[in-house]
C-alpha cells in the first residue's frame, strides 16, 4: 500500500480516541515467522512431546475430531450427545457452534475435570463479520480500500466472541474470485489478490492481536485452502482447474499473507483442484503450506470435507477418506468422524504413520496452548458481553459508511439538501434484512437499523419523511431501497440470474416514470446486472449488506455527514453471458481496441459491449479529485538487485478539486508488456486512501519490489521469477488509470 495515510489516521481517531494503530502493509507484523502466529512457544514443544508421549491412540485420534454442537451449518444435525460423551473420554478436540459462557463451560469442565489427561476442549464459530455486532459484509468492507476496517471488525468481533467461550473463528475468508454468480463472493474481498491480501492480515491482526491467550483475541482461519473462488459457473462446491502458475499468482497471496501476518489456523476448500479434492491435495496442504512455508499452526477440514472424498470419488470408503486426509496434511475432522472412527485400524495396518499423527496431534495442542486454555480453559461469564456496546455500535456505523461505494450522482442530487421531503419505498426500505450472510448470533437478538429509520432520524424534526409507494407524489425526492436479501447471497447460494430479484427494475421503472428526483439504494452481496434501469437513475449508492448500524450509515452518506470514498472491489458486469469480466485479465491476441470499433474479429461478444459497467477500483464522491502522473525514484534498476531485496518509489500527487472534504484512494497499477509468461494487463499494487480538504494536495508514496514485480512460473516446486524489460506503471482512481510512467528492469 501506499506511504500517505492521511484518511486512516482520520479513521483511527474517530475508532479509538486519537491513537492509531500500526497501519496494515507498513510496519513488520506481529508474527512473520510463518509459523502461524504460534512463534516463541519453545518451552511448550517439550510440554507437548511429553503430553503426546503419555496419550493412547483413541485420545491422540480424539484430539483430532471436531464435533458440531446444537447449531448445524451445514448437512446433517447437531453432535450434542456425542460431543459430551467424547470429552468425558477425553477423545474430542474441538466444538463448534456453541455459544455462551455458561454453556461452553460446563462442557469444558467435563473435558478439564471428568477425562483422564484434562486437556481443554476448543471452541470455534464463524465470526465472519461480527459476533452480537454486525459489520458489512466482508465483499462491503473491502470497497473501503482501507485495511484498518477489517481489523476494527475483528478486534471488536473478536472482544465479543472470546468473552462468550469462543476461542477461534474460521475468518478470513480470502478466495479471490472472478465469479459474481457465486454466492460466497459475499465473504471474500472480491477479484484481485492484492487488495484480499492486504484486508487478511489487517483481520488477521484484528482477531489475534500480540496474544492469543489474553481474554479479548480469538484464533483466525484462513480459508478456503485454496481456489474456491474459482468454482465452474459460480456453482458452490464445484471443480476448479487452474494452472500452478495461476494458483501461485491469483489464489495463494492472500493465504501467504495471512500467515505472515500469524494467522495460527488453516481451512482446507470444498472443491476438487485440477482433478484432487483440495481435502486430499498433499501438493497444497503439504508441500506449499507446511513445507515450503514452514506453517506450523493446524489445518482443519470443513464441514464433512473429509467424507465428502466419497462422493467425489477420490476415496473408497470412511476408512480410506480418513487416511487420504491425514496424509494429505488435514489435522483435524470437522463433523464427520471417519480419522476417530477408523483409525486405530488404520495404525495397526500400517496405512498411516504415527510420526503423522502426533505430528497432526501436536498442531492442535499448539493452538490450545497459545490461547492459554491450559491455563486458563474457562470463560469468566461475569465479564460475559451481552449486547453490543454502544463504542461497538459507533465501530460497526463508521465502518458501514465508510464501504459504501457512489456509483452516480448526476447533477450533484446528492447529498440530499436539509429541509427536502423524502419518500422512501421499495422491499428493503423499512426490511431488518441488513446482517448480510454468515452474520453472527446477534442478526436474531439485536434488528439492525433500518433505512427508513436511519432516514428519520438524519432528516430532523422539522423534514417530512414519508414511507410507501403512494407518498411519493408529496415528495420532493423518493429513496428506492432495493436489492437482495441475505438469503440469497453467501454459501450454498449461486445465482444464475443477476438482476434485481423479484421484479425490482419495475419498481425503479415506476419510479421514474412519475419524474421525481430519486436515489436507488442498493442492498446486496455480490455485484449485480444494472443496467436495465440504471440510466435512468440519476443517482445510484451501493450500501451493501451493511450490519447492525446500516439505516444509520446509509442515512449519513445521503445527507452527506459522511461524503463516499469507497470503490468496487469487484468489477459490475453488464450481462449475465459477460462473466467473468475482471480487470486483470490477459490481453489476448486480438484484444478489444476502442479506437477499431468496427473490427469484429476480437475477444468479445457480438451483442454486449467489452467492458463493464462499473469497473474494479470504481467509485464516485461528493467533491472531484485529480490525480497526476506517476513519478518513480528510478528509471532503471536491475533485476539482480530487486531480488536482493532492493526498493524503489513511485510518487503521486493527488489534488481535491472541489468544493468540500472527501476521500480519494490512489491507486497503483503494473503491467509487464513482455515476459516469458503472459502477464494481467493490470495488476494492482497499491492503494491509499486520503482525506483531504477542499482544495488539498497531498502526494502517496507506493514502495515497489520483487514482489511486486516478478511473477510465479508453472514449475510445481515453486518457481519465482524477475525478469529485464520495460515494465509499466499506472496510478489513478480506478483500475482504469490511464497516467504512467515507465522503469526498465535491467
């Protein structure tokens, strides 16, 4: 990212009293070992060894078997019954989806106090994007382009969690994706891998902290190890092909750097990865992640993921999956039981190692004893967060307004001038359908604010605000709330259509007809087919699935106490038949060329135009900003010493040419126009975002090394390269940045 950080320390002042944080993609980590956050724990392995040493094997095998409490995300029921009956045996590691002190105590005294060995139990749940409090959606917090959101999230997410039993999360979802049809699209930061990198250490961090043991972290997961971003048609669970150069490039960054930044827990992915299920794929699990990264954290499989190796026809039979997974690199079962129930068996014949399985054995009770549950296995449930704190609330409304993203504005309708009578309409006007998916316990205890509310209350006592499609004759201007519901975003929740569900577009059509000024405000989580009515919207905000604080939030941006600043962290296709449309695309041989419009022997469709609606980076504000051409420190440097670890700068001035304060985020861009491999004709490698003031200039520094300019190879062990040559350097306000600059590598 870039060097200015004028608009993060406006952020971090406003979340924690004036004092900042280190800022994400700055300083050095908490943890860079690569050991997953699980470092200075020398004189536990000699603790671990001797615990091993005094385990049978259906306590080892136990330690690897995670089971689900009352609450069921996924197929089958809940493991209640069994869970206790395996604790007080002392042959269950892990629970996930039980929920309260209370609760999650008294299985653990079973565990602590009634089994043999006493080693505590721990207990996970999807803190994805917030616990009691609910943050935007992950694909919303990244189209801040602020790092620091995600880490207030987790930090505020992870305060909550812990102090109700829960010691891990399996958050951060990273699976770049190019796929708006898939549903987790929803989770994830969206189509490119630096941008996703930068927001899964900053949640990382958020999560985990410098300590893992103290009452307010919980342990993070990245996941889904790896690709499933690129499931065939968007379809959930599906088969991903990818070459090893595009899966170094494209879907491993991300995972690279949440375990840079300590992230002490790995999900492996549901999908098949060129032909091997991702829960049976050593080359992955094994030889990148523990070997060739010296991750030392565990890998956990998700939910049947190791029975699943049936259906997929890659496993004979439980037994066979159960051993497969093992050797593969998988530490711990979610749910199915094949490793606890054939494993023993498996010992004896000799189709597993025990070398394996106290290896795998080790990897959790490394997790247990960085979050201090040796000692100290219980939640103290006075201290027990019940409802979200009003601090956690102003968090939660801060973030929301700050991922919004101004798609139009014309005529500058907005901010909405004090005194206009409102009328708001539309399925989400006055919907509690804001948590977005994968929200925490708190979408059914606590109703997020609702726009209609949120609308009320910005307006003040002396403006009239109107609710339902016949109050928009009286208005002065109408708010069309439109969008999806959670229900239809997130996993298990492909979609092959697009538009606005349920006939929406009439409505906007409706509206427009009777020729009021109006706003669409959009409720979503994923990008979505516009453009049957987007013309004829003068102005456009998409607001996401905004949490908790969402009425709030979005009333602030349209009354203009908070101006956008937000882009779209993933491009908006115009059709359905367009995807998968993305910014960091190949060039082709015959690439689209505006200046030949007539040439239609391109890549492209005959009956849609070649670029997107809205594109990656994209995003409008209440004032203007320029910015200027890219000046590097250099303009020649050598390959040999970029991988030697040399550096340099490139410089861009960005100026607010308008009449009020707002948010701009430069962004930098590379492009290698020859190389031994075919490269993205644009690649993201950088991004600031500043606050500025009417008439402000500032410049943003973006430091720029090997790693940003060399690229992965298709050789499996791992080939990564720097190449001589011209390369191409791009900074603007959006992925489609036409001011440069060149630095030839030499």
């Amino acid at each position: 990212m870039g060097d200015g950080g004028v608009g993060r320390r406006t952020f971090l002042a406003a979340m924690t009293g004036g004092t900042t944080a280190a800022e994400p993609g700055t300083d050095a980590p908490a943890h860079d070992d690569g050991r997953g956050g699980l470092g200075g724990q020398a004189g536990r392995e000699d603790d671990i060894r001797k615990l091993i040493a005094r385990m049978t094997v259906p306590e080892k095998l136990g330690q690897l078997q995670q089971l689900s409490w009352t609450g069921a995300t996924g197929p089958g029921g809940s493991q209640t019954a069994e869970a206790e009956e395996a604790a007080r045996k002392g042959q269950l590691g892990s629970v996930l989806n039980i929920i309260g002190a209370r609760h999650s105590n008294a299985l653990q005294r079973i565990a602590v106090e009634e089994s043999r060995l006493g080693i505590p139990l721990v207990f996970g749940l999807d803190v994805i994007h917030g616990f009691w409090t609910t943050f935007p959606i992950p694909l919303a917090q990244a189209a801040s382009f602020d790092p620091e959101v995600a880490r207030v999230d987790a930090e505020v997410s992870a305060k909550e969690a812990r102090s109700n039993g829960v010691h891990w999360t399996f958050s951060p979802m990273m699976d770049v994706t190019h796929e708006p049809r898939w549903g987790r699209i929803a989770e994830s930061c969206g189509e490119d891998p630096y941008l996703t990198a930068a927001f899964a250490a900053a949640k990382t961090r958020g999560y985990q902290g410098d300590d893992l043991a103290a009452q307010d972290r919980i342990a993070a997961c990245a996941k889904h190890f790896v690709a499933y971003g690129g499931a065939e048609g968007g379809r959930d669970y599906n088969t991903v092909d990818v070459s090893e150069s595009r899966l170094r490039n494209m879907y491993l960054p991300p995972f690279k750097a949440a375990l840079d930044a300590g992230c002490a827990t790995v999900m492996a992915s549901f999908n098949t990865l060129s032909g091997i299920p991702a829960h049976a794929n050593s080359h992955t699990l094994t030889g990148i992640l523990k070997e060739e990264w010296g991750f030392e954290g565990l890998v956990v499989s998700d939910w049947n993921g190791v029975g699943e190796l049936l259906p997929h026809g890659f496993a004979a039979d439980g037994a066979d999956a159960g051993r497969v997974a093992l050797d593969a690199g998988v530490d711990m079962e979610m749910v199915s039981t094949h490793l606890a129930d054939h494993g023993a068996e498996l010992l004896a014949s000799g189709r597993i190692e025990e070398d394996r399985l106290d290896d795998a054995v080790a990897r959790v009770l490394r997790v247990k004893y960085a979050l201090g549950l040796f000692e100290q296995p219980y939640a103290r449930e006075e201290s027990a967060i019940e409802v979200p704190t009003p601090a956690a609330r102003k968090a939660a409304r801060v973030v929301a307004a700050r991922s919004m993203v101004l798609l139009k504005n014309e005529g500058g309708l907005l901010p909405v001038a004090p005194g206009t009578s409102v009328a708001v309409v539309g399925p989400f006007a006055d919907s509690r359908d804001l948590h977005g998916t994968w929200a925490g316990p708190g979408w059914e205890k606590f109703p997020p604010v609702s726009v209609l509310a949120g609308i009320k209350e910005a307006a003040g006592p002396g403006a009239k605000v109107t609710y339902g499609v016949g109050a928009t004759e009286r208005a002065d201007l109408v708010v069309v709330v439109v969008g999806e519901g959670a229900a239809l975003s997130g996993e298990a929740a492909a979609r092959s259509d697009l538009d606005l569900p349920d006939g929406q577009q009439d409505l906007v059509a409706a509206v427009a007809a009777t020729g009021k000024p109006f706003v669409v405000v959009l409720l979503n989580g994923r990008p979505l087919t516009v453009g049957d009515w987007i013309e004829s919207a003068p102005a456009v905000l998409e607001a996401w699935h905004p949490g908790t604080e969402g009425g709030h939030a979005i009333a602030d941006v349209l009354y203009g106490k908070v101006n956008p600043g937000g882009k779209l962290p993933a491009s908006f296709p115009r059709g359905v038949g367009q995807i998968p449309v993305h910014y960091n695309h190949e060039n082709t041989g015959r690439p689209f060329d505006p200046r030949t419009p007539d040439n239609t022997f391109i890549t492209g469709y005959l009956d849609i135009e070649r670029t997107p609606q809205f594109p990656f980076g994209y995003g409008l504000s209440y004032t203007t900003f320029e910015a200027g051409t890219p000046t590097a420190s250099v303009s020649r440097v050598a390959a040999a010493d970029l991988r030697r670890g040399e550096t340099f700068t490139v410089e861009v001035e960005v100026r607010n040419t308008g009449e009020r304060e707002g948010d701009e985020v430069v962004q930098l861009y590379l492009h290698d126009p020859v190389a031994t491999m075919v490269q993205p004709v644009r690649r993201l490698r950088g991004f600031e975002r500043v606050t500025l003031a009417a008439g402000e200039r500032t410049v943003v520094r973006f430091t720029l090394g090997a790693a940003d300019i060399g690229f992965w190879t298709n050789a499996t062990d791992g080939q990564f390269v720097v190449e001589p040559g011209e390369l191409e350097i791009y900074a603007g306000t959006s992925s489609e940045a036409r001011e440069r600059c060149g630095v030839v590598v030499e």
